[in-house]
C-alpha cells in the first residue's frame, strides 16, 4: 500500500529522512510488484498499446525539436573551434560519440520525464484523490496489475525508440550546423564511421531501458502517493517531474561509469 505523502510527524529534518526512505522503499516494492504481474503476464496488451502511444510517440515531436536544436548549437561551438585548430575531421565522430552515449539517452528521458512522467503522476492523482482506486480495490482489481504494469511496459519499450529518435534528430541537427561552419557532410560522416561503432549506440538504448524503469516508477509512485485534493496532485506531479530529472542524471553518472569505463580507458 501506497502511504500519501506528508502523513508522517517530527521535525522537518526527521520528516525528510522519513520521506526519503518511505520513497525509496515504496517504489522498490511498486517495481517488483509490477515485475511480478509482467512475468505472470498478468496485464492487458491492449492497455499497454495505448500507453505506448501516449508515453512515447506523441513525445517524439518535443524530442525531435529538442535534439535538433541541442546537436545544432552543439555543432555550431565544437566545428568552430575544431576548425580554427586543424581538426574538423575530428567534428562528426565527437558528436556522433556525444550523442550516442549521453545526449541522445538524456534528452530522450527528460522530455518523456517532462511529458510523459508528469502526465502519468497527474492521472493517478486524480484517480486517487477521487477515490477510483479505491473503487478497484473494492472491486478486488489490483490497482498495480491495472494501472502500474500498463504504464512501466510502456515506458520501458518506448525509451529505446526515443533514444534512437533523438540520437537521429541530433546528428541531423549537427551536420548541417557543422557544414555551415567549413565541415562537408562527406567529412563529417567519415568522420562518425571511424570513431563511432555499433556497442555505443546499444550502451546508449541500455540507458534508456533504465531511464524508462526511473520514470515509469517513480511516476506511477508519486501519482499513487497523492493526498489533499487537487492541490496535492500538483505536489506530486511537480516532484514526479523533478524527482526523475535528477534521478536520469545520478544513474547516468553511475551507467557512464560502468558501461563506458572500459571503453573511454581504451580510445
């Protein structure tokens, strides 16, 4: 059972403790739960496709704009300088290796955060605070099979194809910003072919599968953690969003660490 979220007592600092521990504790026993229903296929296939609609691809036009712009600006600084120093050749392989390993997975899960996870949290909310999961319970559905699994599924298998749409949109961005600045396509993509291979873009899709898992639970936790009316779903899609933001950038320091360890030490 999910315990709303400012029903604890103390003093603020004992408050934060408890709040954290309840969070992390709460959201580990969300997952294994959906975990558990996903391998006992326990979920509507129907629900999931719906949900993967909404979660993923009606995110992809933020996630075009957004990579385009950030592989543009990033093309605009990094071909300039390269250039004026005798390293053009070097342009395409550095953002292609940029994109692939940290922003095109970045971008992927802050815009599905931003979207998707607030959306998620605001549902469930209000679902709660109208008392329609308790109604399911009283009904003797299981509000995890019912409407967690759905929305973890769904986040989980469209985070890759985000990733690999934003790593698209990026690169599209950054050559034609790097061929306004002295760097011919032909150049830039030698470039990709020679620094960039295939193990980085799936090191990047492994981010994303954990990005999908970060947001779709903590989404799923805050919205179900939600009391007070309709100020307290405010409250928990705000942390939702937040809360998943800085958690995509904790992981991805410790996923950097572990999956490009190796591989940075050996270039």
């Amino acid at each position: 059972m999910i315990v709303a979220s400012g029903s604890r007592t103390g003093t603020p600092l004992v408050q934060t403790i408890q709040n954290g521990l309840l969070f992390v504790g709460e959201t580990t026993v969300l997952v294994f739960q959906a975990a558990r229903c996903i391998v006992r296929g326990r979920f509507n296939l129907r629900d999931v496709v719906s949900q993967m609609a909404a979660i993923g691809v009606d995110a992809i036009p933020i996630i075009v704009v957004t990579a385009v712009s950030t592989g543009g600006v990033l093309a605009f600084y990094t071909s300039g300088v390269f250039v004026r120093f005798g390293a053009g050749v070097f342009v395409g392989g550095t953002l292609a290796l940029s994109f692939l390993l940290e922003l095109g997975p970045l971008l992927a899960g802050i815009m599905v955060a931003a979207r998707s996870g607030a959306a998620i949290s605001a549902e469930l909310g209000s679902m709660v605070v109208t008392e329609q999961v308790d109604a399911l319970r009283s009904l003797a559905v299981s509000p995890v099979q019912y409407l967690v699994v759905p929305r973890v599924l769904a986040c989980v298998l469209m985070l890759p194809v985000c990733g690999l749409v934003s790593d698209v949109a990026g690169l599209g961005g950054s050559i034609l910003m790097a061929a306004g600045n002295g760097v011919p396509p032909a150049a830039y993509m030698d470039s990709v072919r020679t620094m960039a291979t295939e193990t980085d873009l799936l090191k990047g899709l492994i981010k994303t599968l954990w990005f999908g898992l970060t947001i779709s639970a903590v989404s799923c936790r805050q919205g179900l953690a939600t009391s007070r009316g309709a100020a307290g779903v405010g409250r928990s899609t705000t942390s939702s969003v937040v809360l998943c933001v800085v958690l995509i950038f904790v992981s991805d320091f410790f996923l950097a660490q572990l999956l490009m360890g190796a591989s940075v030490a050996g270039r």
